[in-house]
C-alpha cells in the first residue's frame, strides 16, 4: 500500500507542477483534465501526509521514552499513544481511499422515476420522490432539468425523468436505482385504510459522445403534439419527441421544451444514457432485461426502501437504516441517508479486498 501512495504522491507533485506551466494553462482541455486528476488525489495525498507526521512523531516520541529523565518519559509516553491512534486512523482511512472508484461517479445522472402498484396514490408518491430528489440536489448545489413529465389529474406523475448535472453527482443517488414502498392512507380513502404503493427508480449516468456512440439508422424519430394530465394536448405544434432505438426495443420521449429540437437532444441524452448504462452492466444482455434487474418490477412486496407515513419512518432495507423523521427527509435533508449508504458500500469494498489480499498471502 505504502509504495502505491508514494507513486501516487509523486505523481500529485508532478501534476501540480505542469498546472503551473503557462502552455497548459492556455489548453483548456489539457488544463480541466489535469485538474480532475490533481483533486482526485489530493484526498489521498493529504492523509498521506497526515499519516506521515503522525509516523514521525510516532518516532519521536519512542526515543523521547529512552531518556534517562522520568518525567520526560511519562509525557513521551502519552504523545506516543497519541501518535500511534493518529497513525492507525490515517493508515484505516488510506485503505478506503485507494480503493477503486465507481468510473461513473463524477457524471451527470438521468432519474427516472415510475408509479408501480397501488394507481394514483403511487403517482402521487412518485411526484413526492421526484420533489425530494429536487430539493437534495438544489441544497447540495446540483442542477436540476425536466426532461419528460407524464402527469395524472390528481398532480401525480405516472412517469417522470429529470437530469441532475454537477460534479459528483452520480456518486450520491446511485444507491437510490431500485423499488420504494410507501404506506400511507390516500386522500381519496374514506375508511381511513393504509394502502401500500411501490414507486421505481432509475439512476442513469450521463453518457458522453465518446461513452456510446449510437447509429442514427437505428433509430426512429417522430413527432407529436405535447400532451398535459389525463392526455389533453396542450401545444398546438408537434415539439414532442419519441426516439425508439430499434435493435432493442428502447423508447424515449421528451416533450418538456417548446422547441423540437432541444427535445430531441434531451431525448438523444437520456437514450444514449440508457443503452450505456446495459452495455456497461449487463454486456451483451438486452436493455429491458436490464432495467428490470436495477428496478425490479414494482410488486409490492420488492424494496430497497419503506416509508411508512403512520409511524413518521423511513427503512432502507439494505442496511438496516431506519430514521423517525420522515417529513424532514421527504424535504430533501438526506444526506444521512446517502452517507450510511456509501459507507456500507466501501466497507464492502474494503472486505472484499482484505479477502483478496488474504488469499494471495
């Protein structure tokens, strides 16, 4: 481990030098990309650093405890364990952080969101998961844009996808992609009978041009009129866009813009987006087989996650995660939740690799 950080200190070193060098910094390109390498290692260089100092005191604090003088070795024996608690803490922290990274992290996502089982209290549990999502991303400095809304009478979305683009963004809402359950009594019930509704998430990352390129006779392209709750038509030109990718299947509509053009180029980015998810999951599996393995197929008794509205609770089933304060994460303060979840993952991450290493010893 100790020889990787040292490469990688070096390389930083490297790399902050050349950011440096005036015909770099007149090459944009050269210049963002050298960037994104230096603050990606820059984490790992400074607990480096940190692990470092704490070693060398670590050090002194040993030799300190040779001396002859008894009171001297009493204070060298407290920086020692000091020291030592710094070191073990860095050198923990250093393991997580050269694990390998997720390619897609630093994207742009797609989420999709559909109603599953339980009609219009499902649509209107997806309007409250699309709301939730938009308020974590605007407090958290993420841009957010509707790419194709399917609304019910009632305000509820049959069917909603949005973009939220920012550094990093894929890194926090990957671990939404899967079933929610809601339990909650809906509005239209007179008897006061909790009903259970499922909700699907999809989290895409963004494809560039030069992630997936797609063949454009593969594709069919039309036109209609945009369409608003319960099917009226609510633009008098055909700006709407389905783009159906034939090989597989896939269709894609986006009528949020009143220009045709700035729908299709939303809906080029949620289809490359989505045939670049398949091919990087799943190879050479269809894309509809897919998706129903990152979502499931709305039944109610799938989930990755409850929130039961009598008792003011979330559950994430995955971790075991339950929190009694279920208005306040609706309101978008999930940051509890995204975070238990990235470091469930790195601590299997890290287990997996303490295996390997186990093996080849």
């Amino acid at each position: 481990m100790f020889e990787k950080l040292g490469q990688i200190e070096k390389k930083f070193y490297a790399t902050e030098a050349k950011l440096s060098d005036p015909a770099v910094i007149s090459d944009m390109a050269q210049y963002t990309a050298l960037m994104k390498e230096y603050s990606s290692m820059k984490p790992v260089v400074d607990k480096y650093q940190e692990y470092k100092a704490a070693e060398k005191d670590l050090a002194d604090a040993r030799e300190c405890a040779a001396s002859a003088d008894e009171e001297l070795r009493e204070l060298a024996k407290e920086q020692e364990t000091d020291a030592r608690e710094r070191s073990d803490k860095a050198a923990e922290e250093l393991k997580i952080l050269l694990l390998p990274k997720d390619p897609n992290d630093d994207k742009n996502v797609v989420v999709e969101i559909r109603s599953g089982a339980g009609g219009d209290e499902a649509a209107l549990f997806a309007y409250d998961l699309y709301r939730m999502y938009n308020m974590y991303a605007e407090a958290s400095g993420f841009k957010t844009e509707l790419i194709y809304a399917n609304e019910t009478e009632l305000k509820g979305f049959k069917e909603v996808s949005f973009m939220i683009n920012g550094q990093g963004a894929y890194s926090r809402f990957k671990f939404e992609s899967g079933v929610h359950r809601v339990q909650r009594v809906p509005e239209t019930e007179s008897q006061g009978r909790i009903q259970t509704s499922t909700v699907t998430v999809a989290v895409l990352p963004e494809a560039e041009d030069f992630d997936f390129q797609l063949n454009m006779d593969e594709l069919e392209i039309t036109t209609h009129r945009s369409a608003g709750a319960g099917g009226q038509h609510v633009n008098k030109t055909e700006s709407a866009i389905r783009i159906t990718h034939l090989p597989t299947g896939t269709v894609v509509e986006c009528q949020d813009e009143r220009s045709q053009f700035k729908n299709k180029d939303k809906a080029m980015k949620i289809l490359r987006s989505r045939l670049y998810e398949a091919m990087q999951r799943e190879q050479n599996e269809k894309i509809a087989s897919e998706r129903r393995m990152q979502v499931g197929t709305g039944d109610r008794s799938e989930r990755i996650r409850t929130y039961n509205f009598p008792q003011g609770r979330m559950t994430d089933h995955r971790i075991g995660l339950t929190l009694y304060r279920l208005e306040d994460l609706l309101n978008g303060n999930l940051e509890e939740v995204f975070e238990a979840l990235a470091t469930s993952e790195q601590l299997k991450k890290l287990a997996a690799k303490t295996m390997e290493d186990t093996e080849e010893q």
